[in-house]
C-alpha cells in the first residue's frame, strides 16, 4: 500500500508560484502513476496533472503551460510545480497513487489548501 501526503500549500499573489510535494510510503513505480487533484469551492474534483510510471505526463487543460508534474525516484516523491497562479486555481490539492489507467480506486492524501489572491 503506498499512502501520500501532500505539502506546500499556502497563499499566494496572483502570478505567483509554488511547489506542492507529494511523499509516499511506497514505491510509486508499484502503482500506474501519481496524480494530482483539485477540487475548488463548488467544483467537483478535478485530475490537474497525472504522470505515469513511464513518465508520461497529462495535464488538464486549464493548467497546460503553468504546471509541472515531476518526481524524484529516490525519494518517492512527486512535485507539481506551479506558476503564474491564478485566482481560479484555489482549491485544495490531492495527491493519489493510481492503481490502473482507469484512474479508479487507489490511495488518496489528506490534501493541502491552495490560495490564490487577486
């Protein structure tokens, strides 16, 4: 089983960046992939960036250009880096270890607050 956990949330000026991190218990080359969710004030959650064991990356169109999802092997860590950080990308973030391509089931951090101030 592997479980994350999220940090390096925080608030933030629009225009801004951080950098979320994701450690894990596990291997994350057991699992399909990592992923990182999002869900904001009224909004379902919403898969923000994925990359596979191969290292694919797949980013949600509202984030392309503005995130970057990585890892550091070592550590059992994924990153997902953040710039030019607009309002509208508040929400709290998710990290989860994806079981299949299917993107069902899996294991899912406790979150971190993103904010994004105007």
């Amino acid at each position: 089983q592997v479980q994350p956990v999220e940090s390096g949330g925080g608030l933030v000026q629009a225009g801004g960046s951080l950098r979320l991190s994701c450690a894990t218990s596990g291997s994350i080359f057991s699992m399909y992939g990592m992923g990182w969710y999002r869900q904001s004030p009224g909004k379902q959650r919403e898969l923000v960036a994925l990359i596979t064991s191969d290292g694919t990356t797949n980013y949600a169109d509202s984030v392309k250009g503005r995130f970057t999802i990585s890892r550091d092997s070592a550590k059992n860590t994924v990153f997902l880096q953040m710039s030019s950080l607009k309002p509208e990308d508040t929400g709290v973030y998710y990290c989860k270890a994806e079981l299949t391509a299917l993107l069902r089931g899996g294991y899912w951090g406790q979150g971190t607050q993103v904010t994004v101030s105007s």
